[in-house]
C-alpha cells in the first residue's frame, strides 16, 4: 500500500479553502474513493507558517511514526518555500535567508533519501502584490512576499532538485489574482486548480507505477 505524505505550509494545510478543507485534503478524499482499486493513502502534514526550517527539525520524527513502510511504498511530497522568502519591513529580514534555505531543501532531499525512493516538491504559487506588499502589519513592522524573491527562492530549489534528479510540479502560473482572496491563499477555486495539477501529476510519473 502506497502512502503519500506531504509535508508543507499554510496553503497545503488547506487556509482559506471552505469547502474542502485544501488540495492535500482533496488530494486524500479521491483516493479514499478508490482505496479498494488503488491502495493509495494521503496524509496532510502540513502546518500553518512552516518553513524550510521547520520541515528540516521535524520531517526525522515525521516519517519514524510510519517506519514500517517499505522504502518504495512511500511518496515523500514537499509544498514549502514561500514563507522563507517573506520579509519583515526590509530584505535584511527575510524569514529564511535564501543561503540558510538553500541548506535546508539539501538536508529535506538527504533524510528523505533515507526512507524513501520517492520524492517530489512542488515549487510556489504567485502571490497578489497589491494584498501581499505589505500582508500583514504585525507589531515588529509589516510582512511582505514579493513575487521577484518567490522566483529567486523558487529558482535556488529547482536547481537544488535537478542537481538531486528530483522532479518539481510546476504550479507558479497556475493561479490568477481572483483565486488568492488575501493576497497569498487559495480560496476553493485555487485549491482545486493545485489539487489537478498534483494528482495530474502523480497518476502521470513513475511514482505510482
């Protein structure tokens, strides 16, 4: 039996998707569907303002709780990025600085290695500059994504992946202004547009074959 654990961040959580709860919640509700044909289980791992950071101090501890998978049954998927690449009031202040991220999307590849013959990421979905400069103004000073960083940090974790011969999704044109309501998360719409690309994805590459 195959296991697909996704490890992730606020959007793969599911925020701002009412109706079903996220793609990763989407992606897990069509193969409970066809669990008796497909044998496939989903499991969300995603916590809301994670980075790379985070994934790297958990993921070990993560996939020990299903060590009695077998290597090659078990789909290791990573959506996280886009919130090492916001700053606080200046770009002296990323969240993660993209040298320390660049560290961490090694060490992801390198204990994933470890448990599984089968990894993916996914690269970022543009954000709406005109909600997300600045999004939040939280008592230190505004928040902000910007889509020129997004791509820098997206750009660094594609070569990181070839260099790894780990294939990337591509969502970064996938969503327009109207699917992101604040700015930065998907509504429905946009979680279901993610949700089509990954299962198009995955029933497509040799991850499930």
């Amino acid at each position: 039996m195959v296991k697909i654990l996704v490890f992730g961040d606020s959007i793969g959580w599911g925020a701002f998707d009412v109706e079903k709860a996220g793609w990763v919640e989407r992606l897990k509700i069509n193969y409970l569907k066809t669990f008796k044909t497909k044998f496939i289980s989903v499991y969300n791992l995603c916590i809301s303002g994670d980075t790379t950071t985070g994934v790297v101090n958990r993921i070990e501890s993560s996939i020990k709780t299903f060590e009695s998978i077998d290597k090659e049954e078990l789909i290791l998927m990573y959506s996280i990025g886009t919130n090492d690449a916001s700053y606080l009031e200046n770009k002296q202040n990323f969240e993660v600085p993209i040298n320390v991220f660049k560290k961490n999307i090694q060490k992801i590849i390198d204990i994933s290695k470890k448990h599984s013959t089968s990894i993916v990421f996914t690269n970022f979905t543009k954000v709406n500059e005109s909600k997300a400069m600045p999004w939040v103004d939280f008592s230190e000073g505004n928040l902000y994504w910007e889509n020129k960083e997004l791509e820098n940090y997206q750009n660094k974790l594609e070569i990181i992946c070839k260099n790894n011969e780990i294939e990337v999704i591509n969502l970064w044109d996938l969503l327009v202004d109207k699917d992101l309501p604040d700015g930065i998360h998907p509504n429905d719409v946009g979680h279901e547009k993610i949700y089509k690309q990954v299962k198009y994805y995955l029933e497509n590459s040799k991850l499930l074959k």
